[in-house]
C-alpha cells in the first residue's frame, strides 16, 4: 500500500485508515460512513492495490422536460400541452441522478420516433 500511495502520490497513512476502516465495514456488514447496501462491501484479496483517480463529471443538468408516453409535453401540472412533442436527451425524464452511459443517442432515436409518429398522427386526427 506503501508503494501505490507513493506512486499515485497521496497520503499512505490516510490511505491505510481508509482501507482498515473499509475492511471493518465489511466485517460489520455495515457502511457508517457512506451508508452502502452490505451487498456491496466485498472484502479485498490478495496484496496488489490499484489506484485510479477519479474527477468530477456531471455539470450538467439533465433533469429536462416531463412528457407523456406518447412525447407529449406535460405543463408544471403534469397537464399534456395540446399539439406539443418533444424528443431528445433531455425529455421525458430519462435521466435520473445520472446520465445514461451509451444510451443517450438510443433515447434520443427512440423518444424522436415516437414523437414524431405521434405529431404526425395527431395532424392526420385534427
Ligand atoms: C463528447 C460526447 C460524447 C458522447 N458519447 C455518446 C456515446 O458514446 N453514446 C451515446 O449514446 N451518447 C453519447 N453522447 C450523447 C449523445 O450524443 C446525445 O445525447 C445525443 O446526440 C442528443 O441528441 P439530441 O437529438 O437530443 O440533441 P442534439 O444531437 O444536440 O441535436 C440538437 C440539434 O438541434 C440543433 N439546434 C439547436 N438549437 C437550434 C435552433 N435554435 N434552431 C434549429 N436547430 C437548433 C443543433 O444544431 C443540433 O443539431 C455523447 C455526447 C457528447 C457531447
């Protein structure tokens, strides 16, 4: 552990009081600090560390715009707004705390099929 810490250039000590409190986590099977579900506190094996840095990502807000099923626009009262469709990364809620790893062009061809099936329809209806 030494070695790692050394070579990704952090505090081996720090390093150490993690790893043991993390280990006593796993024997507890319960995480006070973070709160993880006991199914994911694996214990570690075997003498090899890996350190991997980690920098913020999301600064975006993908929250978006609610719609029905059908893509129809929904208003602050989750009211459909008449002849109003909309597709992409950031409708219909897809999104949740989180983007969707290599999905978002998925969401976006699927959710712009839809809803330009469904303005279509709703022309030919009006
Ligand atoms: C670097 C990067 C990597 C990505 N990698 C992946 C990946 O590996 N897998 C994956 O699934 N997703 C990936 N994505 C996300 C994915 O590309 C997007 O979610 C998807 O392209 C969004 O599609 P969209 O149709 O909602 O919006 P966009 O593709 O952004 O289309 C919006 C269009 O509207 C046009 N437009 C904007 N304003 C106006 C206006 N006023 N008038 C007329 N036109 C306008 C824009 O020019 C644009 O053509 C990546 C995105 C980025 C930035």
């Amino acid at each position: 552990m030494q070695t790692v810490a050394q070579k990704a250039g952090i505090d081996a000590e720090e390093l150490t009081k993690t790893m043991k409190n993390y280990d006593q986590a796993v024997k507890m099977g319960k995480d006070e600090e973070f709160g993880r579900d006991p199914k994911f506190l694996h214990a570690y094996e075997g003498d090899t560390y890996y350190v991997i840095e980690q920098k913020l990502r999301f600064c975006t807000t993908l929250g978006g715009y609610e719609t029905t099923a059908q893509m129809q626009l929904v208003d602050s009262d989750f009211t459909p707004i008449d002849s109003f469709y909309a597709a992409g990364e950031i409708i219909g809620g897809a999104n949740g705390h989180d983007s969707m790893p290599s999905m978002m062009n998925s969401w976006s061809y699927a959710s712009g099929f839809v809803a330009g099936t469904e303005a279509a329809d709703n022309c030919n209806l009006k």
